[in-house]
C-alpha cells in the first residue's frame, strides 16, 4: 500500500485503439488513472484524434511491453485473442486483464439488458434500443453496435443500456451484472478461437449469467438444445423467461392457435399481438421479436409502445437486407451470416422451389456443412463460392446442386450469379465464413456486393 507521499495514479493499460478501447481510455482519464493505450496495428483516424483531444498516451504499430508491463491492469479489446504474446506476457506478471463492459460497468448504475446468441444479436439489440427509445426511455446502444459502453457512461449517461455482447466480449467479465440476460441461441462459432471445443465456447456465451440475483430475468430459447444442456449443469438465481415457437411447460413469449404473438411476462397479464404485424419476417426474426418484446414487457414499457414498435421497426443493414430486384431476380444481401446457422436460417426464409442461387465462402472456422445439406437440397439450384480456398465448399456440395461455381472475387461472383439466375430466382450472399480472406469485415463484403449489384442495372 502506497503512503500518501508515494501516491500515483492506477495505471490503466488499454489494448486496442477501435471504439471499445478509446472509450476505455477516454472512461479511465475521467476517473483519474494515469493511462495508456497500445495497438500492435494502426489506429484509425477517428480514434487517433479523439485520443489526442484528450491528451491520452499512446502508440501504434508496436507493443512496448515495459510501458504495458508496469499496469495496475489492463483493459482488452474483444478482438485481440488471449493466446498472443503480449498477452501470455501479461499473465506472467499476473496483472489483471477485463473487458471494457466489464470496466464501465464499475462507474454506472443504470440498467442493463444484455444479449448474446451465435445468430440474431445485432437485431435483437437493435429492435429492443428501438423499442425503448420509441417509448420514450432514456436509453443508450452499446457493446457490438453503437457507441462503447465506457464512453457512454463517461460522457452521456442513460438510465438504461441495450448491450450486444460477443463471446470474446463475455470472457473477460467477472463482476459485471446483467439486469436482464439473454442468450437467443447457440451454435458452432468461433471454434478456432475455443481450441476447437463446443464446450469452452458455450461456457464463453453462459458467462452472461455471471452474477444474476432472483431480481434479475434470463431470456433464453426454451428449445435450443444446446441451452437446455448447460442449464442442467449450472444454477442461476434469476427469473426465467423462455420463447419458443410454441406454447410449452414454462414458455413465457409463443405464438398461440390463432397466430398470435403471445408476451407473457406476468403471470396474470399478457400482450398480444398478430404475428403478421411484426416488421421482420422469417422464423429467426421471430425468436428476436420474441425476445426483444419480452425484455420491453419485463422493463414495463407500455403494450401499445412496444405493439408500435415491432411492426415499424426497419431491421439491419447486411442480414437478409433486399438490394434490388433486376430482370426479375432478387439480389439479397445477408453478409452478416458469418456461420452455418446463420445461412440456415437465411435459406429457411426462401422458397420452398429450387430457386436460390447460394453464394458461399470466404474464412472458413470450422465449418461443419451438414446443417445446411437439407435445404440446399431442397432449395438451391447453384451455388457460387467466393474465396480464396474454396476446396472444402466444392468437396462438400459438388454433388448435391446441379451447378457449382469457384471464385476469387466479389465481381467474378456477382457476375457467375448473373449467368446462373433466371427471372423469379434470388441470389443470396449469405457465406457461412469470416470474411477476412478477401475482405476488410462482413460490412464491407455486403457493401461491395451492394455496389456490384447495382452496377448490373
């Protein structure tokens, strides 16, 4: 313990100079810490200004691991995987290591609704800010979407905050506290980050619990199978508000015998409303809408403001997104489909006739197919693979569609599409795969596929 003559600030070492880190930094300046940040890469522009208006040390394009060795603690950015050597370097001197949420959780004590999924995430999170906010909440959008949470909190408080958490998010949480949890599904993701174990993945995604009092509720999937295992085998205090397609033991959001939505977040009253009114269609949006209803309904928020908004909400740029409609063929850009069961549920939303022309590939993470091999059979004429290893695609459906096409570039398969498809055909660029191959992120893979559909007009 420091006397009061020794005294120095906490030193805080930030890793990573993208919205999570500089919100860090900016957050810990606030409280007083003597602060530093470091990225091994460039920092952008933006990021770079704002952290010289704040007068915040830093560097980029190197780790200089005396400056970062001398932490009191270390906040890390989701992104930078805990095998690096910068991080085994931090372990052996035993300085603590959390994430940024789990950092600008110490300073705020507004509510969190906190949600978590392999697929869905960024809609549910979205619809459930766009639900609050319409309603008139003073809400803030943080974690994968919006602002970071710390910045918010050091800058622009809100009473409650919407937070889309990833599993590299949730790994280093530890006191962090969910108001209201929710984990809309899981399946196989980022196992190249998991040593290629299912199980350190889902216990990743289950740390969202972490912490949970009787007060709290937990919204979750009443029929994932991977869910309901891990709660055989862990323990929660919180409430428990499962959705399903239908009404089951406990179901608490389904669709009744009518077609009806049904909330049921208080025992002795429900919201209803027709499941056609809801703006997203497809069974995955659904499970949002369901999910994303039942966090506004346990937040109080007003039936008719929450009915509003889940038939006016406009969805997400990048999943199942319309481009346009040419020589009667529809061009759908679901980029964000960045794993098997994303393009499943992308594919259950198309028609039920061969008619979709599938464009597949880029990093692939493990990938197992079979998910997929049914409504592939059932529903795609041809598939284009786009990437720069292309072999495991064309071994594994090369048999099961009538045409296969391989290529290595965004305008090779708009233009392989365009030859394979025929008026009342849609193309659909959902890929399955990480699009760090050929591309910058799924946002820029879906914005060239925009600009090289368009081109086609």
């Amino acid at each position: 313990m420091y006397k009061e003559t020794e005294y120095r600030p906490h030193r805080l070492v930030v890793l990573g100079g993208g919205e999570s880190g500089v919100g860090a930094a900016i957050l810990g300046k606030e409280k007083g810490m003597d602060v530093f940040l470091s990225d091994y890469g460039t920092i952008a522009p933006k990021y770079a200004a704002m952290l010289d208006a704040e007068g915040i040390a830093y560097e980029q394009g190197t780790h200089t691991m005396d400056r970062i060795l001398s932490a009191d603690e270390v906040v890390k950015s989701p992104g930078i995987a805990p095998t690096l050597p910068v991080m085994q370097a931090i372990r052996e001197k035993n300085i603590p290591v959390i994430s940024e949420i789990e950092f600008a959780g110490r300073y705020t004590d507004a509510k969190m609704v906190c949600i978590t999924g392999s697929n869905g995430k960024t809609t549910t999170t979205l619809l459930t800010y766009h639900i609050l906010k319409n309603a008139g909440i003073n809400v803030g959008l943080a974690g994968n979407v919006g602002q970071s949470l710390a910045l918010q909190v050091a800058r622009d408080h809100h009473d409650v905050y919407v937070i889309e958490l990833s599993s590299f998010q949730l790994e280093n949480m530890y006191e962090f506290k969910a108001n209201i949890a929710i984990i809309l599904n899981i399946t196989p993701d980022h196992l190249d980050r998991y040593d290629y174990k299912m199980e350190n993945y889902v216990a990743a995604k289950f740390r969202i619990l972490n912490n949970l009092t009787p007060s709290d509720a937990f919204i979750f999937w009443q029929d994932d199978p991977v869910i309901a295992k891990q709660l055989k085998q862990i323990a929660t205090e919180a409430r428990l508000f499962p959705f399903a397609l239908h009404n089951e033991q406990g179901t608490r959001g389904y669709v009744d015998d009518e077609d009806e939505i049904v909330f049921a977040a208080d025992p002795d009253t429900s919201l209803r409303m027709p499941r056609a009114d809801l703006s997203l269609n497809g069974l995955h949006n659904l499970y949002n809408s369901l999910a994303a209803g039942l966090s506004a309904c346990l937040l109080d928020i007003k039936k008719d403001d929450i009915r509003k908004a889940l038939s006016d909400f406009e969805g997400v740029e990048h999943r199942l997104e319309p481009v346009a409609t040419i020589d009667g063929v529809r061009w759908i850009n679901d980029s964000k489909a960045t794993n098997v069961n994303s393009c499943w549920y992308a594919l259950e939303s198309m028609p039920d006739s061969k008619s979709t022309v599938l464009i597949l590939g880029g990093k692939d993470k493990g990938n197992d197919y079979n998910e997929i091999a049914e409504l592939v059979d059932k529903k795609v004429k041809a598939i284009v693979c786009m990437g720069l290893h292309n072999e495991k695609l064309l071994d594994f459906f090369g048999d099961r569609v009538p045409e296969i096409r391989s290529t290595a570039s965004m305008a090779d398969a708009v233009a392989a599409c365009k030859e394979l498809a025929s008026e009342g055909d849609t193309v659909l660029l959902s890929p399955c795969c990480a699009s760090f191959d050929l591309f910058k992120s799924y946002e820029h893979r879906g914005e060239m596929f925009k600009d090289a559909v368009r081109a086609l007009k």
